[in-house]
C-alpha cells in the first residue's frame, strides 16, 4: 500500500491534457480547507493507485477521485464528489447526481474523447510552482 496522506482526497488527472489541468488548478484554488492532494495518472503512483483498485493503468480519459480507506469514482461521478468539497458554492452542482450515470458519464466521455483536439496537450506532465508542490503526491 502506498504511503498516503491521511484525511486527505486524492485527485488522479491526465497530465498532459490542457483541461485536466485546467480543472486541477480550479479545485486547488477553490479547495480552501485544503481536502485534496493530486497525482498524474501517468506518474507511478498514479499508476499503483490504479492498480490497487483493479483499474486500467493504460486507460486515462478518466478522472479519479480516491478517499482513502472508502471508495473511490471516476469520471461524472468523481467531478461531482470534489465538488461537494469545493469553496464558492460550487456543491449546487450534486443536483446533477439526479441524472442517471450512464448519462452523465457519456456527456463526461463526449468531452473526454475530444479534450486534446478542442484544449490541446502539454508534452510533459504539469510541474508545480514550490508553493502548490505540497499538493501533489509523488
């Protein structure tokens, strides 16, 4: 098992993908009771985190959030779970838990398969300035 920090939500995203990156940077700045830590899907713990839970290593259109030692949601479900923790009144947003899954996740799949034409790629994973590097996990 890895060494995670307790009490604290881990964020796996697509590194080299312009608007996952663009969404880790909303949720550090409105995650103002400092619940969330992220590592890249691509990075090795990403990748053990993974495959402690039985998923893909190679699949990463997906977002992961993982709440250690409860559970762990990919995709729609897992936007709308780190939106409850959000700052700013952004916990509106679980009214969309209403929409059945296979719905939301299809919409979340549509931008997925489409996020490196429409948002670009980095051709490496994010580095954090020092002040936000005690937010990601090696």
């Amino acid at each position: 098992m890895n060494n995670l920090p307790e009490n604290k939500k881990i964020v796996l995203f697509d590194g080299v993908c312009n608007l996952c990156n663009g969404a880790i940077q909303f949720i550090i700045k409105h995650d103002k009771k400092d619940i969330f830590r992220f590592a890249s899907l691509q990075s090795e713990l990403g990748k053990n985190l993974l495959a402690e839970r039985g998923l893909d290593t190679e699949q990463l259109e997906s977002i992961i959030l993982i709440e250690p030692g409860v559970a762990y949601y990919k995709k729609s479900t897992a936007a709308l779970e780190i939106s409850k923790d959000l700052s700013g009144g952004y916990s509106f947003l679980k009214i969309f838990f209403g929409i059945p899954t296979f719905i939301r996740d299809g919409v979340y799949d549509f931008i997925g398969n489409h996020r490196y034409k429409w948002f670009g790629k980095k051709e490496q994973c994010m580095i954090p300035t020092p002040e936000l590097k005690a937010k990601f996990l090696d």
